[in-house]
C-alpha cells in the first residue's frame, strides 16, 4: 500500500473523522478543496449508517466522490453518461474484494454502538479505506476524470 495515503488514513482518523468523511477528505485534498459543509453531511454515514452497522463508509464515500466527478449537480446539467457505469464497477468490486458492503461483518466487531465515535478504528478498517481509495482513483482514472481536478 501506498505510505503516503496510510498516512493521511491515520491522520484523518486520529482527527474523528469516519470512513466515509475520510475518503471524501481525502478527494478534496488533492483538489486543494475543502468543503466542510460537504463532509459534514455525510457525518450521518459513519459507523454503517447512523451507528446501525450497515453499508461500509468506504463504499458510501466512495460513491460520493464517482458523484462528485459524475452526478449531477444543478438543473441544467444531467449525470454523465458513465455515472452509473462507474458506480456499479466500484460496488462490484467492494464486494468482491471484501466479501461484503456491511460495515459490521467487515470490521469484526458485534455491536458498534458499543465502541464510540471517539475510538479509533481497526486496522482492517485502514486497510479497506486505502484500497478502497485507490479502486476510486484507477476508476475515475479509467473513464478519462483527471483525479484532483474536477474543472
């Protein structure tokens, strides 16, 4: 794995910041963006969805950034045609990679709620956001997105 995004894995982490936030964090730092307003929204996809153990952050966050790249974002435009191409490749490949999207069976640990926000993630976890990221990258590097530049 690449030492540099590990690095800035465990930064985020250590800062409180979710799976989810962390992946979309990560996007915006290599646009030199930041969009608190953004990350913030997305707070109530931690830990499986709102604690409840479900979808895995990493997936959702990185739907988030194909949606950033992709989705559509005001009335005059559409999503672009390989939107949904890309979502389904990422989703795919999640769950295939990890043998599972539930937050719960991937982390290993029975009940989350009983862990806390402020405890710091398993190592797995970091594991599957660097991955996870990285799958993000070479998919939107594929369909010809230059990551880090979304003008």
């Amino acid at each position: 794995m690449d030492n540099d995004t590990a690095f800035k894995v465990y930064k985020l982490a250590s800062s409180g910041f979710c799976c989810t936030q962390i992946m979309l964090k990560m996007a915006l730092q290599e646009e030199e963006n930041d969009n608190e307003d953004l990350v913030r929204a997305f707070r109530g996809m931690c830990n499986g969805i709102n604690f409840m153990e479900k979808t895995c952050g990493v997936l959702t966050g990185g739907i988030g950034i194909i949606g950033l790249y992709a989705g559509k974002g005001n009335e005059q435009e559409d999503c672009k045609e390989d939107f949904t191409d890309m979502m389904d490749e990422y989703m795919n490949w999640f769950e295939n990679e990890f043998k599972s999207t539930d937050c719960k069976e991937l982390v290993g640990i029975q009940n989350i709620k009983d862990v806390g926000e402020k405890t710091s993630y398993p190592v797995k976890c970091g594991e599957i956001l660097q991955k996870g990221y990285m799958k993000i990258r070479h998919i939107l590097s594929e369909h010809d997105y230059e990551f880090g530049d979304r003008d």
